[in-house]
C-alpha cells in the first residue's frame, strides 16, 4: 500500500530550451552520424579485405575506433540527456516536498519540518502565471517556483497538497487562495478536489471493525501503529515502525465473530500457508515480505515500506500515458508476473492493479501488494473481495489460474491508456476509447482480456516479444 504522493511534471525555460535543442539535433547525433559510421566501416573494412598489409588502412581503422567511440558517448549521453530532461517533477506526499532537480542532475528534498513558510513573489501581478511560489527554509534559504511552467490544475493540486501536509508551515494567504486566482469564479465541474476526495475515499472508507490505533503498540511492543494507510470490511493496512526505527507496512486481518469455527480455520491455515510462501519470494521489483505472525486473535502480514505514487494515483492526476510509456512499464509488469508464475507451484497474484503498482523514482515498477488477505478474507465470510473491473470470470467463481494475472495486466494496460476502469467481466481494447492507438498494442489488450482463459496469451512470455517490437517502434523521447 503505497501513501498518496501528488507528482506534478515540471520543466523550467533552461531545460526547455536544452530539451529543444536535443531534439532539433537529435537527426545529427542520433541518425546521421551513426548511419555515416555504419558506411565508413564497409568502406574501411572493404579496403582492409582488399589491402591488408597497406599502413594507411591501418591508420584509418585506429582512427575510425577513436571516432566511433566518441560518437557513442555522443550517443548515449544524448539519449540519458533526453530522457533526464524529459522527466523531472515537484512531489510532494506526507513527508515533504521535493523540488525539480537542476541541470547537474541535483534534487533539494524538504522535509515539511524543514520549511518554515511558503509565499507567492509577485503578487500583485494581474496574470497569476507571472508569480512565483516562495519556499523558504529555517536556514533563510529560499527557492523560487514560477508558475508559467504549471497548468490549472496543477496549481489546484499543490494547494490541496499544502492543505492536506503542510500543517506546520507559515502559508500566505495568497497562496491559500491562489487556486481562485487561476479559475475565477467558475471553478470546473470535475475539479482535482473531487479527484483528491475520491482518493481519499478509496484508501480511508468506514470500516466495520475497530481499527488499531496511532500509537498503539502490539507484538509485545515491538511494532507501533504510526497511521493508517487504508482501511475497509475487516481489514487495514497501517503504516508502522519497528523497534530499530525503520518503517514497515502491516497488513491486518479479522475474522468476523459470527464466523464458523471451521471456516476460521482454514481461513487461517490458508493465510499461513500462502504466508510462508511469499516470505520465500526475493525478486527486486516486488515488495518483500518480512513476517506473518498472530497478536491479540489478529492476522498480519509485514512487508517492506515502499514510498511512491502507485499508477492509478498517476493516472488520475496526470491523465492517460503515452504508448511508450506504457509498453515500458508492460515489459517490467511481465517480468515481475513471469518470476511468480514460474515459483513452484506458481504464485497466482490475485490483485494486479494500478493500485498495488508504484512508479519509483527512478522510473522502475514495484509490486507493493497481494491478493493474499483479500483470499482471507473471502474465505472467512463466504464473500468476494477484490477490484471487480479487474478480475477475471474464472477467479470471480473461485477457481484463479495464471491466466487470471494476465487478464487483470491487460486491464491494467487499459486503463493506464485511457485512464477509465475497464468495463467488468468484458473483452477490453483501448480504441474504444482513445484514438490513433497502436493496433498492435490494442489487440494485445484484447487477447489478455479474453472472457476464456485459453484464449488470452498461455503464459506471460509470450507477451514478451511482441511489447519488445512495439518498444523499438515507439520514439525513445516519450
């Protein structure tokens, strides 16, 4: 279960102006001169073939080693040039702010107990695109945000950021009312508040049972709740620390009082069992589980704290991704699904959502989350738990197979695409709702989302190949 995180790209007119210039010569660096060092080889090696002994040809292939090498540092700075340039963001989420970084490559994190105000510079300015947001530390230092580089809406989700985290920090009141400065009096229908609400909604619904609370210590006091991360039905998710300061997630599951002894049991036994084995698993991109072990007639499940924004949190603060993007990250959620389907016996994942994916910082996907306590649960109430428009027909009757996991990446695959829920229990293609798709792509979504299992791809390494292609179709500069 990974915090909310808002994630606003931002690029100031210094990167704009170096990004523009490394496309406008991306033909030279990228194209031509490597194609003009593919036909200088054939030459030379033509004339080596011809004349092997001559010292000139000698001469010209040191010389051609030295121009290729130097043009492949050309190369290849160029593209992570591209790439760094083409990526850069203002985050904030629970523990700070951090700001973009600057063209040496360096980031300046603030923890919120290190900032002691936040202003606007200019503020008498009519256009509120001439202003500037002021942070300033407790060491005096200030950094200077110009809103130009920033839509409505991003501007709507810094204030609700600030609202939501920055309870100790001096805010102007120009900056508390900056979000009507940018819309006027005509707020929109659907504003990022509604989005933010909705969020919240999903992670913090009512709960049935009476949650641990903040402060509370169990395991002999071992693990002390720090907050709760998600709560619903009869379970909850809390964000803790441990007795060595670090932090963990735990994950917590109750058996209702009105529940059989019998179904309590197995419902436990399965929950061990399933335990044990994902206490097995060692792969870099998924979450580790650290512990499972029973307090006070409770069930929990340890795992590793991961800090990010997870895709749907993305998604719904940034809007659909590009197909590049998307086939990336595609060819990372097969790897992580093959490594579990290959353990033996195969671990059937259960939940593979937007929800339970987090984009890091350095742009690689982790798998924070099971399906493990939702089968906990379900088993124990005689209920199904989980994300509906996900979830394959086959698991929806109890019987999940692996094809089960390649169903719900195929949704997932759709709705980073079009950032809509997949329609539940269907065949889903992404050109019903955004135009101009790959038709490749699309029609991979299809076979994944397939209502058979034998009629979607057998194994996720078949999909492999196919996303490697449409990786080489789609621009590097995405």
């Amino acid at each position: 279960m990974a915090e909310l995180v808002v994630r606003l790209p931002y690029r100031n007119k210094t990167r704009e102006y170096a990004l523009t210039a490394l496309k406008m010569t991306f033909p030279i660096w990228g194209l031509i001169a490597p194609i003009g060092v593919g036909v200088l080889a054939v030459l030379i090696g033509s004339s080596f073939l011809q004349n092997p002994h001559s010292p000139f040809v000698g001469e010209t292939i040191s010389q051609f080693f030295a121009l290729l090498n130097t043009l492949l540092v050309a190369f290849l700075s160029g593209l992570i040039a591209t790439n760094w340039l083409s990526n850069d963001a203002i985050v904030f989420d629970s523990s700070g702010l951090q700001l973009p970084s600057n063209l040496f490559g360096q980031k300046k994190g603030l923890p919120w107990d290190n900032i002691s105000s936040i202003e606007l510079a200019y503020e008498s300015a009519k256009d509120w695109r001439h202003k500037e947001l002021v942070v300033t530390d407790k060491r005096k230092k200030r950094v200077c945000l110009p809103l130009e580089y920033l839509a409505p809406d991003q501007v709507e989700q810094i204030t609700l950021a600030l609202d939501m985290w920055a309870k100790n920090v001096a805010i102007s009141e120009s900056v508390q009312t900056l979000k009507h400065s940018v819309y006027g009096d005509t707020l929109p229908a659907l504003s990022f508040t509604d989005m933010w609400q909705e969020e919240l909604g999903r992670r913090f619904c009512p709960t049935a049972f009476i949650p641990l609370e903040p402060g509370r210590t169990i395991r002999n006091g071992a693990v002390k709740v720090l907050r709760h991360l998600a709560l619903g039905g009869l379970s909850a998710v809390y964000l803790c620390q441990l007795e060595n300061r670090s932090l963990v997630v735990l994950k917590e599951a109750v058996v209702s009082d009105d529940t059989t002894d019998s179904a309590a049991k197995m419902a436990r036994s399965m929950l061990e069992r399933e335990a044990n084995m994902l206490l097995k698993l060692d792969h870099q991109a998924i979450v580790k589980v650290l512990d499972h072990f029973v307090d006070n007639n409770r069930d929990y499940l340890m795992l590793e704290y991961i800090n990010g924004q997870d895709l749907r949190q993305l998604v719904n603060q940034n809007g659909p991704q590009s197909e590049g993007i998307v086939v990336d990250w595609a060819l990372q959620m097969t790897a992580i699904l093959k490594y579990l389907h290959e353990q033996d016996p195969p671990v059937i994942h259960r939940d593979f959502t937007p929800d339970n994916l987090v984009l890091r910082s350095d742009g690689s996907i982790i798998l924070i989350d099971f399906g493990t306590a939702n089968e906990f649960i379900g088993t124990a109430t005689g209920t199904f738990v989980g994300k509906h428009a996900f979830i394959a027909p086959e698991q929806f009757r109890g019987k999940a197979v692996t094809q089960s996991d390649i169903y719900a990446l195929g949704c997932t695959l759709y709705f980073l695409l079009t950032g809509e829920e997949p329609e539940a229990l269907s065949t889903s293609n992404p050109n019903t709702q955004r135009d101009h798709l790959s038709e490749e792509l699309c029609g991979l979504i299809e076979t994944c989302t397939q209502l058979e299992a034998k009629d979607r791809f057998q194994s996720v390494g078949q999909l492999v190949p196919i996303l490697r292609q449409l990786a080489a179709v789609f621009p590097m500069i995405k």
